[in-house]
C-alpha cells in the first residue's frame, strides 16, 4: 500500500512537471439531463472549432477539460438529445454543468452539425458496442419485456446462447467468460427462467457498454468480455412512476428527490404470474405447479457537496419453481454496491466502491421419502479504488486497485435426523482475488490516439481444507491440508492492454488493438443451454487461470454526414488453459470435480461487419459475423483442434426502426444463423438391454441453421408533460420457422426396431402485448 | 444415494423446463432427417461373471448405423478367455453365434477376474474385482407421488458394510421379468448405514407394478469401474430431456482398445415379494 502511494505521488509530480509549462485553466462539471437530473455517461464535451480538443464525460457524468486561457464555446452533446453550446471566457477553473433537453424532433432528419464529433471514428478504444436505451424502447419483444441482453445479441461478434436465451457468446468465448456488472457487482447468473429473460430491468438502467475486445485496464477477471450496466439514479427533481403490465410480468418503478437537486431515490419491481393461470388449470397436478420471478432494484444517491457524492445501490431477484410440496427450486442474485465520488481537484476524479454479490440456488425436494435440501453459493467482498486525472486533452489516465474475496459453497445437502442419508457439505472454496492497474490515454495530435495500460493480478486459494491433486486417470495421488486462510496456490499475471486510433480523415479511420485477460474463476457447465445449478469453481493447483490474448485491427467510417456509420473488425484470439469435460464427467456434488476436467489450449478468430443508420425515420443496422472457435485438448478427439460448442460460422442480425408518425413506429429484426457445433451418434448398440447410442467424435454435428423474424409495434397513445402511456404488440417467429432448440434421438413408436432423430422446437408465433405508463 | 440425488436434481431441472415449455411456448416435436456419418462397426462386449453356480457368458455384437435396424451382429469365431489372480484360466465355448460360455470356473467373492477376447484381429481386455455380497434385509413397498401420478415404488434395505467404498446394482424382476431399467448407487453419503433404497425408474416403458404381482430383486455389488460404466450409462439416458449433455460420449468402459461394453464380475443375493 504505502509502494502503491509513493507510486502515486511520483507519478502526479513528473506529470504536474510537465504540465505547468502553460497557463492552462480547467471546466470540469457535470452533462445532465433536464427533466430529472440524470447525469449522462459518455456525453462529448468539446470546443467548437477544433477537431481536438474535448473529452466525454465517465460513468458518473462527469467531464474535466484542461484548457490554455482565452475565449471559447463549448459544446456538449449526447445521442438522443439536442445540443447545448456556452460561451466562456476562461480566466480561471471553472466548474460548470451542461443540461442538456432530450431531442423530440427525431421525425425529421437531424440537421447535422459539421463540427459534431463522431465517437465512431474518434474513440481510440474499439471491439464496444452501445446500447441506446432510447432504440431498444422499439426494438420488438420477447413477451412484452424489453431486454438489454436479447438486444445486445443483435450486435455483430455478439451470439445467443440459443433460442430465447439471455446467455451470449462473445467472439468464441463461452457463456461464463463474459463479466457482466450491475453498478459494478458482478452478476453470476443473468437469466430469469432459464434464460428465457434477464435479470436486467430495462427500466432502471441508464447506460449499457459492452467491450469485446481490448478492454480498458480497469476491467478483468474475464476472457471475453464485460457488460458494464449501469443504473439509473432517479429523478432529482420530481417523483415519478412509471410501469408496464405486460402478459407474462408487470413492472413498476417509483423515482424522486430526497433533497431537490441533491439527492434521489429509485425504486423498481417487477414480477411474472404466469404462475397465477396455473390456478385456472383443469388438471389439479398443474394447480400446484409454481413458476414465477420478481426482482427489485434500489437505489439511492445524495450530493453531499461539490465534490462528494454517495450512491447505495441494489439488486435482489429470485426464480422460484416448484411443484406442490413434492419440490422446490429457487435461485437468485443480490448484489449491493456503495459508491463514493470525491473530487480531490477538477482534474482528479475519485471513486471508492465497497461491492457485495452473491448467487445461491436452493433445492428442497421430499421425493421417495427423503427431505433433503441443497444449497449452494457464491459471494464476493469487492473493495474497489478507481481514480481518474484528467491531466490535459492530451493525457488522461486512470489507475487504482481492486480486492475481491471470493466464498463459494458448492454444495451442501442437509436431511432430516431420521433420513438414512448422511448429510453433505462439499469443502467451501475461498479465494483472493487482487488487482492494480494504471492506463494512459495519449492524444498528441488530431489524427493519432492511444491508450495503453497494464494490469497486474493475483489470485489466491484459500485454506482451509484439504486440496488434491490427481493423476491423469483422475486418482488422488496426493493430499495437502491447509488451515484457514492459509495461502494454497497464488497465480501472478501481468495483463498488458494497448489500442491506437489513426484518424485518416473526418469520416476514416483504422484501429487496432491488443489485449490479455485472465480469468480466475471458471464456470463448469456441462449442457447444452446452461442450469442454473451450474457450479463455479476458482483457480487451484489442478485448474489454472484461463488466459486470452486478443489481436484485433478495424476500419471505422461514417457517410452522409454522419447518418450512416460502418465498421469491421478482424480479430485473433489465442486460449490458454481451456477446460473441457471427461467423458463421462460427474461434476455435481462431487469433491473431485477437478479430477473430471481436461485442459488445452484454443483459438477464435473472425470478422464483424456492422453498418448502421443512425438517424431519420428510418433507423437499424445489418451486422454480420463470420468467426470460428476452436480447442485443442489432449483426451477429446484424439488432441486434435475441433470447434468449441460455441462454435458458429456465419451470424447475420438486421434491425430496423420505421416511425411512421409520432404515434406509430413499427419494428422488424431477422437474425440467422449457423446450428453450434454438437456431439450426435454415429451408430449405435445394445447392453444391458438398453439402446444405446454410439459416439465417434465430439462435436462433429452441426445443429441446423437458424433464423427468426420477429415484428413490433409502438403506440405512443399519448404523451404530454403529464402522462405518457404507451401499446406495445409484437410477434416472435413471424413466419413460424421450426427452429431446433434440441434434437434427441429414439426408437421409432411406429417401429421399434427403428431409431429416429426428433426435434423440438420451443417457440413458433409467440404473440404478446404490454401496455406502458408514465407519469 | 449420490445417484439418487442427481436423479432428482436432474429431475427437477427437467420438471422446470418441461412446465416452463408447457405453458409459456406453443412447443412442438417432429422427425427430422440428419445425415449422421457411417462408420467402421466397433466391438461391444458384455461379460458377467458371480459368486452363483456357472456358466456364465459373454456376449460380443457390433454397433450398426444410425439408421438400420436395431439387428447387431454377432461375433463369431473369436477367443474368449476368463482368468483369476490364482493363477486360473479357461477358453470359452462359443454356444450360439456371438455368446460364449464357461464350463468350470466359479466366480469366488474377492477374486480379480480378467477377460481377454481376441477377435478380427484385435485384442480387449476387461479386468474386474468380485466384492463380498450384501444381503438384501427386506423389500418394501411406498406409494410415491409423481407429476404423472400416484406410484408404488419397491425399497431395497439392506445394510452398507462399515469402513469400505461399496457400489451396488440392483435388477428388479416383475413376474419373471427382468426390467431394462439401470438402478445403481453407491454408499458416498451413507457408509455403514441401513440404506433404504427406491428403485426408480426414468424409463417410460417400466411395468406398473400392482397389486398380486411377484417381485424379485437382484442385488449385486459391483467395483467402482463397473459402477462407472453404469453410471455413465445412465447419464446417457436422459429420457427424452431436452436439456441435454453438451458432451456425451460412450459410457466409460472396463475394456482397453476401444471396446464398448463392461465385464462385470460380482457377488449377488436376492429377495422377493407379493405386492399386497
């Protein structure tokens, strides 16, 4: 600590050397919104005038812009919202917030300012995609519930998991490779009912970012990806309420001040009752069947002064399933976060976060006459230290430090007295898990632009217990006992992370970037769309820490004044310590579930190609992906390279918007794609009086190919100061394809001594509506 | 028990999806047409041998494509050899095309067995331990509540030896019938205790059982690789799940080389009931 604050320090004085040469004086401040006080993330703040000289404001809405004395206009913009410019004469710092009113003009094309910035071609960091929450409103819908996740999938190098699946594979990477952060918690299972739905409430979310590739610094932990959602802090000006009632679920969400101007609450809920039709069934099995969700999302934030702000913020939600007294499952995630902004100066922006996330599921079942109950669990304790020096528009950078303790329980089952069964605890698995990190963005000039960064990890197991290692039979060869916090294994990796920007003109421009991460905890999982019984297990002595390192060059350019933007980007990625399953693996309660996996190395590599417009009556995007992943794992397929489950050669997503009138826009999206690779039998056999299936090589199949067209429409019924109310209709699977979400193979009941394959397809022409209100 | 947990886990994964497909999506099933890749037919060889008088046989077919009929082939003309760590060995008789029987060895509870077959031109060897038999102290019947409705369930109880790893199949027989169902399980959560356990069974095609019925249970201890090849080849049936392994693969042999299939060597006991 004291090596990290002598770092520090020597850092500030070599830079404030260099820095006073001129008289420079600095705007910092805030970019809001009007109505409600929300701060904007990522709004451009710029002088007019020049091509270079402006910065965009971070997660907290907040802009510092270090500038020579003298006069100047300032602008400040945001996608969705009307220009703001203010004139300054600049003598001295001056703290100043941008309001900007949200453009409710977009019928017509947008007159586009010459000077206005494109963050296209202009942010040196790229593989991000942008989910503008104002565009997924109009996106068609999955049962009436606008999701973040499902949207996100129609970005191009972004892959479901599967049919109606919140799940995403990220540029070859697996489902669990991907960091997704809710307020900076981690979220270890972002499904609602299976995957069908996330946990993601779009109404309390603010800003969604997804890096694909070339993550900043400050970010790991992770091979593929981070999903940075951020939520909404609630209105400072007014109370509101908002809600939709929708077929499957309603919501609703409570927002006001506190304190006017100072502080705001918000408060959303949502809930399923797809559960309450049950209780209209015929049959008396059905009536006792539940199924539903809810979630909630608080939060709560108070300025203390200009330069303090505290943010409490929080998550609970819980799937619940279960059928009359016989069985029960839930699952869930609660995550709690404490933010505090401090400004040590107007170029110094600081954050501290204390971060709380955990993920259990509970099995209770009194089958065959046992009362058992499973349990199992994954916390984090995150402290969190991010600091921000805004040193001039040439030089920004960001450092700070991370600390997270990792507890999971992997299972316990827990009986009554009088049961014959002993009761189970598999040894909880605790584990450190620190960073520090520090990254410099460099713009020396209007047509070149890097940032570069390092990160450096530990991760450590924790004892107590006793740890195994095993042979390549899977035997225990060896037994090691550890006491509490008695340090096991510790893995050291040095994360170097580097992107450039090479403007080449106002509407070109290339980029290219490298990154490394490693991942520390790893996801076992071994089915096709995922359980939420999937257990998380950390690094040790058997499982060593994933590492991805990722190439990855692109060509931006915009047309038509900025209407139109294009992009493609090629990467390259290079796996290490990549896991796959034994076969015949047995991962669930088993103490020995590292003796089950098998390690190797991997590949993904592809092309994105993403064109999108982005203004006018008319808006959407065409993406398309071709890419491959594969491993290579000594025990499967002979150690040769065969494509990961994940596997798909082309995806091809097309979204439009068309807003007919004020009052009706209309929607449309087709996405097609390849089947994933999969394991089918190539023969089969008899034993033991079974049919059996018999299997040549893993994933050697290919599902079929996928494609889906899904139609909405948004009725804006009314919309005043007031009161806003809105219809929303669409229709999932349009023309009704029968996509394959499994195929199994069975004897024929036409013919037993006949095999057949069957597929099962989940949704054709799922209709749904929702109505949504605001006032 | 550890089987019998995963059983209901699996269960109840699959109970969530089935409602979750029931009520919320229009779901639908069809025959579809998959090219899947002919192969070289591979060996399967199935062998017991137990603590009862013998003969015992083994049996050895072939695997046939996916989409010819469920006839394997048998294999004929190949050298079967049954040995013990005593030093006893024996060449089997082949009695129908495919089956090949002893004429003297009797299996003896502790022994190493091994099994050697050489046939086209390669060479399997299965290599088994006969653990000491557990008897059976009675068989009871419950009535279970099922999503499909009300069933009787047979329990074996019986009682795990203390202080060692056992693994136990188990063969329910139904008027004479011997049922294709698979019920292992194991003593990981249990060892010493008296262990009540149902045999229930995932398949669809089990006989009800009621009322009048003759009941008889097999029960054999087994070793642990035997008890993995049944436990894989359990995991292979999922009945119909549609969330299925994302790596399935063939169930975990005690044979080398390649061969499908188990040898099985293990003491057995057995009781039976009249369902009043």
């Amino acid at each position: 600590m004291k090596k990290i604050r002598l770092f520090l320090i020597a850092i500030f004085c070599i830079l404030s050397i260099s820095s006073s040469a001129q008289i420079k004086y600095t705007i910092s401040g805030y970019v809001k919104d009007i109505k409600t006080g929300e701060e904007l993330i990522g709004a451009t703040v710029f002088v007019k005038d020049s091509k270079t000289i402006g910065t965009s404001t971070n997660a907290y809405g907040f802009f510092s812009l270090t500038i020579p004395e003298g006069n100047y206009i300032i602008i400040a913009q945001y996608i969705g919202y009307e220009v703001k410019s203010t004139q300054f004469s600049l003598k001295q710092n001056t703290k100043y917030n941008f309001i900007l009113t949200e453009n409710v003009t977009q019928l017509d094309e947008v007159v586009i300012n010459a000077e206005k910035k494109d963050d296209n071609i202009t942010k040196n960091l790229m593989g991000i995609e942008k989910i503008n929450m104002q565009e997924i409103k109009n996106i068609p819908v999955f049962f009436g519930e606008k999701d973040i996740l499902k949207t996100i999938q129609l970005m191009p190098g972004v892959k479901s998991a599967g049919e109606g699946n919140s799940g995403f594979y990220i540029r070859g990477g697996n489902a669990d490779q991907n960091l997704i952060l809710l307020d900076e918690a981690t979220v270890y299972n972002a499904s609602h009912l299976l995957g069908f739905f996330s946990v993601f409430n779009a109404d309390a979310i603010k800003d969604v970012t997804l890096y694909k590739g070339g993550q900043p610094a400050e970010f790991g932990g992770r091979l593929s990806s981070v999903l940075d959602i951020r939520t909404k802090d609630g209105s400072d000006k007014k109370f509101g309420i908002e809600g939709g009632i929708g077929l499957i679920s309603s919501r609703l969400k409570i927002e006001g001040p506190i304190v006017n101007d100072k502080g705001s609450f918000t408060i959303n809920a949502r809930r399923s009752y797809a559960d309450l039709f049950l209780k209209f069934a015929k049959d008396s099995a059905m009536k006792q069947r539940k199924l539903y969700f809810y979630d909630f999302n608080a939060k709560l934030n108070y300025r203390i002064n200009d330069n303090n702000r505290v943010f409490l913020s929080g998550y609970f939600g819980k799937d619940v399933l279960g059928f009359g007294t016989q069985m029960g499952v839930d699952w869930g995630n609660i995550t709690g976060t404490f933010r505090w902004n401090h400004l040590f100066s107007e170029k110094i922006f600081s954050n501290t976060s204390i971060i709380f996330s955990n993920y259990d599921y509970n099995i209770n079942t009194i089958l065959a006459g046992t009362d058992g109950e499973i349990i199992s669990r994954i916390q984090d304790y995150n402290f969190k230290q991010d600091f921000q020096y805004f040193l001039s528009t040439k030089h920004k950078f960001k450092f700070g430090f991370n600390s997270i303790y990792h507890k999971i329980i992997p299972g316990a089952i827990t009986t009554k007295s009088d049961s014959s069964i002993s009761e189970l605890n598999l040894k909880h698995k605790q584990a450190l898990d620190n960073a520090i990190y520090l990254s410099h963005e460099y713009n020396p000039s209007g047509i070149i632009g890097f940032i570069y960064g390092i990160r450096l990890t530990s991760f450590s197991t924790l004892g107590p217990g006793d740890f195994y290692s095993y042979n390549s039979l899977g035997e225990t060869i060896d037994t090691t006992s550890y006491n509490n916090g008695e340090f096991v294994k510790t893995y050291f990796t040095l994360e170097p992370r580097f992107a450039a920007n090479f403007i080449l003109n106002e509407k070109n421009s290339v980029k290219v970037s490298y990154g490394r991460n490693t991942q520390n905890l790893h996801l076992l999982s071994n089915s096709t769309s995922g359980n939420p019984t999937d257990l998380w297990i950390p690094s040790s002595s058997n499982v060593k820490p994933e590492i991805s390192d990722q190439v990855s060059m692109g060509y931006f350019r915009n047309f038509k004044n900025n209407v139109y933007e294009f992009s493609t980007e090629v990467y390259y990625k290079h796996l290490q310590n990549q896991i796959d399953y034994k076969d015949g693996a047995e991962l669930r309660f088993n103490e020995n579930a590292e003796s089950q996996l098998l390690f190797g190395t991997g590949r993904a590599y592809g092309i994105e190609f993403f064109l999108k417009k982005k203004s006018g009556r008319f808006t959407g995007w065409i993406g398309y992906t071709y890419a491959k992943t594969e491993k290579k794992i000594g025990g499967i397929n002979n150690g040769e390279y065969y494509p990961a489950k994940q596997d798909r050669t082309h995806d091809i997503s097309i979204v439009g918007i068309y807003e007919f009138s004020k009052k009706w826009t209309i929607s449309a999206t087709w996405v097609y794609y390849t089947g994933n690779a999969i394991t089918f039998p190539s023969g089969k056999y008899e034993v033991a009086g079974q049919l059996v299936n018999y299997y040549t090589e893993r994933n050697g199949y290919r599902m079929p190919d996928y494609h889906r067209l899904d139609l909405g429409v948004t009725w804006q019924k009314k919309k005043t100061e007031k009161f806003e109310s809105s219809w929303n209709f669409s229709l999932y699977n349009a023309y009704g394809r029968e996509n394959a979400y499994s195929i199994t193979f069975q004897e024929d009941p036409n013919d037993p001594a006949k095999t057949q394959a069957v597929q099962t397809t989940l949704f054709r022409w799922v209709p749904s509506i929702s109505y949504n209100f605001k006032f | 028990m550890k089987l019998f947990i995963f059983n209901t886990r699996k269960n109840a994964i699959a109970f969530v999806i089935l409602i979750v497909v029931s009520f919320l999506i229009s779901s639908c099933e069809k025959v579809i047409n998959i090219n899947l890749n002919a192969k070289a037919p591979q060996i399967i060889i199935e062998g017991i041998i137990t603590d009862q008088p013998e003969p015992y046989t083994v049996s050895l077919t072939q695997t046939v494509n996916f989409d010819e009929s469920n006839n394997f082939p048998p294999v004929s003309g190949a050298t079967v050899i049954i040995s013990d760590n005593s030093g006893y060995s024996e060449i089997l008789t082949e009695t129908t095309p495919g089956i090949y029987t002893t004429s003297a060895i009797q299996g003896t509870a502790g022994k190493i067995y091994t099994l050697k077959v050489t046939a086209n031109g390669k060479e399997y060897t299965g290599v088994a331990t006969m653990p000491p038999p557990v008897n059976i102290d009675t068989l009871t019947i419950t009535s279970v509540n099922t999503p499909k409705g009300s069933n009787k369930t047979i329990y074996v109880n019986f009682t795990d030896p203390t202080g060692i790893n056992n693994y136990y199949r188990f063969i329910k027989i139904i008027n004479g019938t011997a049922q294709s169902s698979i019920f292992i399980t194991d003593d990981l959560l249990k060892d010493g205790n008296i262990i009540n356990q149902p045999l229930l069974s995932r398949g669809q095609d089990e006989v009800k059982i009621k009322s009048g019925d003759m009941v008889s249970v097999v029960c054999q201890t087994i070793d642990k690789n035997v008890y993995n090849y049944f436990r894989s080849l359990l995991q292979l049936s999922t009945g119909g799940m549609i969330n299925q392994s994302s790596s399935p693969a063939n169930p975990l042999s005690n044979f080398n080389n390649g061969a499908l299939g188990y040898f099985n060597a293990c003491a057995v006991t057995s009781k039976t009931i009249v369902i009043p």
